[in-house]
C-alpha cells in the first residue's frame, strides 16, 4: 500500500450515519426546487478558491470533487459520505477524485450559493437546462483530477456551455507569469547567476551562457 494511502487510513474516520426525518427531507428537497432549476450552475466560495456544482433537483447537486477515498476503498458506504477536508487534500496530492452527487447542505459546506454567475462572462450561451443536467449525470464516477488541468470548474463549463475551462486556472497562471516574467526577477536572477559563477570560480562557458541567457529571456519577456 502507498505512504499517501496509509496516511488517508489513519486520518480519515468515517461517521456512522444517523436516521433522518424523511418528511423534513423532501420539504428541503421542495424548497430547494422553488430556488433552483434543473441545470443551474451553482457555485459557492472557499478559502482559496471557489467551489463549482450543477443542479440536478430534489436537493441533489453533482460536483467534481478530489477524493482520496475510492483509492483506499472500495466501501460505497465509506465512500458516499460526505467529503472531509483531510479526504479533500489527499485526493488533491494524489491526483484523484471523483463526480459525485450530494444534498445541498453538503455541496455548500456552510457557504452562501451563487446561481449561474458565470452566464455573464462566457462567451459561450448556456445549454438547455435539462442538457445540462444530462451531461452533469452521465459523467459520474471516479476521474483523474488535476488543480490546475482539470478541476471542478472544468467540469461544469463542459456540462453548461460544451467547452472546457477554467476562469480560476486562467487567473492563477496569468498572475504567476507576471511573477515570474518581471523585471525584478530578471535582475534578480542575473546577480543570482554572477553569484554563482564567483563561488564556483569555475566558469565553464555553458554555466556562462546560462548565467547571461536566462535573466535576458525573463527580461525580454517581461
């Protein structure tokens, strides 16, 4: 077993699930269908980040979520719990998860739930309410997930306007390249460089070009 699982096995512990009122749950599900449509988009903030899930009815939203959980075990009880933080990291380090359908309550996780915000700045015009909901169904099950690549943004783009993105991605990557492809840095590296060569006191023409090369690319890039 991998070091990643055995860590997931001892962190994780999972509630026995407790008898629900049913009536109180389907009054939920009704209030929830007054609220959303089938097919809307749903997102609610994090920390870091923002959460992203698509409606389907009866209080059931259908999220792309990393989850260490289907690797370690093959429990469906285990497994249709609802996704814990330390489930959640894991599954982010091990570049898993999985599109699930949960309650409201669990997608939200606390959060206050923004509907179909993005409809005003995709390019794109949203599917069909019931398309979108299809898509958000048929692509349950256990996915390779990847923060940057393909995350929980990706996924609803796909099922609402058929193309996949991430506004989030998009963001992250233009602001670590401003990082990175400044000025600053460039200077930065090239002191860096001349450092370097003065300790090793060895210069060797290639450690030479890399010393000179690199800061000028960053610099012409910036």
């Amino acid at each position: 077993m991998f070091p990643l699982q055995l860590l997931a096995l001892l962190f994780i512990s999972t509630p026995r699930p407790e008898p629900g009122d049913k009536r109180k749950r389907r009054d939920e599900e009704t209030k929830y269908d007054l609220t959303f449509r089938r097919g809307d988009l749903l997102e609610v903030p994090r920390t870091l980040f923002t959460h992203f899930g698509i409606y389907l009815g009866g209080g059931r939203v259908a999220h792309f979520i990393p989850d260490i959980m289907p690797v370690i075990s093959s429990d469906q009880i285990q497994i249709k719990q609802m996704v814990t933080n330390t489930r959640l990291i894991l599954g982010v380090l091990a570049k898993c998860g999985s599109v699930r359908v949960d309650s409201v309550e669990d997608f939200a996780y606390g959060s206050e739930i923004f509907i179909n915000t993005i409809d005003k700045v995709c390019s794109r015009p949203a599917l069909q309410g019931e398309e979108v909901a299809r898509r958000a169904e048929k692509l349950q099950g256990h996915v390779d997930y990847s923060l940057l690549w393909y995350n929980c943004e990706h996924y609803v783009m796909y099922c609402r306007y058929g193309t996949v993105l991430s506004y989030q991605t998009f963001q992250f990557c233009k602001t670590v390249r401003k990082l990175l492809l400044s000025r600053r840095v460039a200077k930065a590296t090239a002191v860096i460089g001349v450092c370097l060569l003065l300790y090793l006191e060895a210069v060797t023409a290639c450690s030479a070009m890399l010393a000179v090369l690199l800061p000028f690319l960053i610099w012409m890039a910036a």
